[in-house]
C-alpha cells in the first residue's frame, strides 16, 4: 500500500508543477493581456488543485489524517480561479484594454456595445 499511496501522491504533485510551470511560461510569452489571463487562471488553478490533491492523499494514505480542509481548498479554488480571472478579463476589456493585434474575432464587442446602446452610455 505505501508504493501506491507514493505513486499517487508524486504523479498528483508532478502533474501539479508541470501546471505551474505551464502556466509560468505562458504568462512570460503570450502576448497580450488576455491570453495571459487564461494561462494563469486555467493552468495554475489546476496545478494548485493537484499539489493539494497530492497532500490530501499523502496525510490520508500515509500519516491516516483525513482532513477535510483540504479538500474545501480545492473545491474553493475550482470555483473562484477561473471566475475571477473572467471578470478581471470581461473588466479590462470594457476599460478600454486592447486584445493583440493578431486576434481573429472580437465576440465580446458587439455584446458590449448593445449593452451601452440599452444603458444609453457612450
């Protein structure tokens, strides 16, 4: 049983950085404000939830301590990270920020200007 619970609690911490490190790069070479936001809250919100996984499993399985906590955490960050990302981004976007110069479409544009349009704001 203790070669299992270590297999499992390394390939969830491994997967876990692997996240982070993706998203790490992808913050440093994506090129505007919005691709970046989506490395960073996609990416890192997984690999923060596998890291915790892996020490949920490790206090379960080897130390015989279920703690709940924990797992409240990932569910936590499950719902919030990507959320807050979203409205970070949705917020920029309608103060002004401009996507990169290669992006193929702008679907959030026609729904922002009928927004203004019903809110009479110019």
């Amino acid at each position: 049983m203790t070669i299992l619970a270590n297999i499992l609690v390394v390939f969830f911490i491994a997967a876990g950085l692997l996240f982070l490190v993706v998203a790490a790069i992808g913050v440093l070479r994506l090129p505007d404000l919005y691709t970046r936001a989506h490395a960073a809250s996609k990416s890192s919100t997984l690999g923060v939830m596998c890291i915790l996984l892996g020490v949920f499993f490790h206090f379960w399985l080897k130390e015989d301590h279920f703690n709940p906590t924990i797992l409240l955490g990932v569910l936590f960050l499950f719902i919030t990270g990507p959320v807050g990302a979203h409205i970070m981004s949705r917020s920029s976007y309608i103060a002004g920020v401009k996507p990169w110069s290669g992006t193929m479409r702008d679907e959030l544009k026609p729904e922002i200007e009928r927004m203004k349009k019903e809110q009479n704001i110019e």
